[in-house]
C-alpha cells in the first residue's frame, strides 16, 4: 500500500489541479510534491496526472486512485488517535451561512450534542478560499448554503427545502402603507441589501429592469443582521427569506409585503465531497440537518406567531 505521506500530496495536487499550487497548501517546495507524485506513479505503475496548458487533469487511472487516497489517509489518521490514546472527541466542522445558521443549529444542535457529548463543532460563515475549495480539501466537512443549485465535480449536492423570499419594511418605513408591491413600486425607495441578496439579486434586478426602474442608492451589508436593524430604524426595504423575518413580522416590528413580481425564493442547499465517507459524527449531523427541513413544524408559516 502506498505510503500516506504521497497519497496525502496526490490528494493536494488532485484539489488544487496545480503542483505549485499543491506545494503551497503543504508548505513544502514544488520539486518535494514532483519527486513524491513520481514515486507514488513508480510504485502503482500508472500516470496519475496529464499536463494541459499550465495546469495538470487527473487521468482514468487518477481519478479511480481519489476515492481510495481519500479513504486511506482518513484512515490512517482515526487509527494515529486511537493508538496515540488521543481522548478528544470527534471534530466535526461545518460552513452554514448566517441566517440558515441561526435559524437551525439551535436545535439541531442541541440533538446532536446529546449524541456526541465530547464532539468538537467548528462553525464557519465564510472562506477566503470558497466553499467549493472548502470542501475538496477537506477543511470542512459539509456546507449549509441558501442560494441556487448546483453542481461541481466531485461534489454532492443536495436541495434540503425550497425557501421563498419576502419584501420587508418597517412598520413606517417605505411602502409601510401598501398591501402588495411589485417591481415598479420599487423605483426610487431606499433598498437595504446584502451582497448576494440569498441569490435573489438576480431575479430582482430582471423584474426591475422589466418595468424600468433602478436599484440606484441602496445600502449594502455584509451582515444580514445588520440589514435587518437597518431596515427597523426605518432606512429602506429590503428582502429575506421569510423565516429569517418571520418572528418580528408577527410581533409586528417588521411589515412583510406581498410581491407581485417574479416569484422569489431561494434553496437550502447541503454540499460535500463525494469522495470522503463522512465520519461517524459528521454523519450523524448531516442526517439530523435533512431531519430539520423535512419536519413542516419548523416552517414559519406552521408556527404560532
């Protein structure tokens, strides 16, 4: 069996396409992970990488090794623990966008600490590198996402819940008085924003360019929460999936506005690499994410107000 020293390198240089690249992410010098690909080539009798241009593809008998290199090197590292007498419970790390994570880590997370009390959970909300470079390498195991699905090689993807988007204000902010709204209502109001709008940007920026009107002069935020305050001190309207809303529109802190437009909505997304077997405790959580979305009682729309 190979040495997990190089099947570790062939997994860096398979994530990154990039031999310079590689090197980087294991902090060792190019000609280290080139003398390494090569010996482990030798050892299997087979080219494990094609050039193309100045990246390299993984070649048939490549992309059969990614599997097994992957279940290999997790291997060998449960099995360093067990027999160093490591007595840390098991990690699991997860990328969760902001609004999905506090709408449902409360309680799925309260389910699953009573299964894995000793488990270490690493949150995220974002990555200099990207969800998907996340992902390949290993650095977390799942994301939680709220946008459009997918696809990417070598990752699986799926669609947990279908979430509409709603139009909120005030209760006297912009548009307060009106019952229903559509694109050219919006031409001219304050809009408070974050950057990718839960995918929505899109879809509104066609309906407003449909009827004429703009999206000059609104705010953008990095924070949905600091949308949200925004939108409460009465400084524009702005969009939201409508469990993200839900509690203040009942309590009557904010106005949702039905939308005559093009209907908004976005997915709950969950994504991992195909090629690791989740561990037992990222399994378990995984299962317990599906769980929460497939239950109707977590629904806005089912809750008592």
């Amino acid at each position: 069996m190979p040495e997990t020293l190089l099947l570790r390198t062939f997994l860096a240089v398979a994530a990154e396409l990039s031999f310079r690249q590689a090197a980087q992410a294991l902090h060792v010098a190019p000609s280290t992970v080139t003398s390494r690909i090569q010996a482990l080539e030798e050892e299997l009798g087979v080219k494990l990488f094609a050039r193309c241009g100045r990246r390299v593809v993984l070649t048939p008998e490549g992309r059969r090794l990614f599997w097994h290199a992957a279940r290999l090197t997790e291997l060998a590292a449960r099995t360093r623990q067990v027999v160093c007498g490591e007595e840390e419970g098991p990690e699991v790390r997860l990328r969760v966008s902001e609004t999905l994570g506090a709408y449902c880590l409360p309680t799925v997370l309260r389910q699953f600490k009573a299964a894995f009390p000793a488990a270490r959970v690493h949150l995220a909300t974002t990555s200099r590198q990207g969800t998907l470079h996340d992902l390949r390498r290993g650095t977390v195991d799942a994301a939680l996402l709220l946008g459009e699905p997918f696809s990417a090689p070598g990752l699986a993807v799926e669609s947990l819940w279908r979430e509409p988007l709603v139009v909120f204000t005030a209760p006297d902010g912009p548009l307060a008085h009106r019952e229903c709204v559509g694109p050219d209502d919006l031409e001219g109001v304050p809009l408070v924003l974050t950057r990718h709008v839960w995918s929505a940007r899109g879809a509104m920026e066609r309906a407003l360019a449909g009827e004429g009107a703009g999206m000059a002069g609104h705010v953008e935020c990095a924070s949905a929460e600091i949308v949200k305050r925004c939108v409460l001190a009465g400084l524009g309207v702005s969009v939201a999936p409508r469990f993200f809303v839900a509690g203040e529109a009942g309590r009557g802190r904010l106005r949702i506005l039905a939308w005559s437009g093009e209907p908004l909505a976005a997915t709950v997304l969950l994504a991992r690499d195909r090629t690791r077997t989740p561990p037992p405790a990222a399994a378990s959580l995984l299962r317990l994410l599906r769980d929460f979305f497939a239950d109707s009682r977590h629904r806005p729309d089912t809750q008592e107000e």
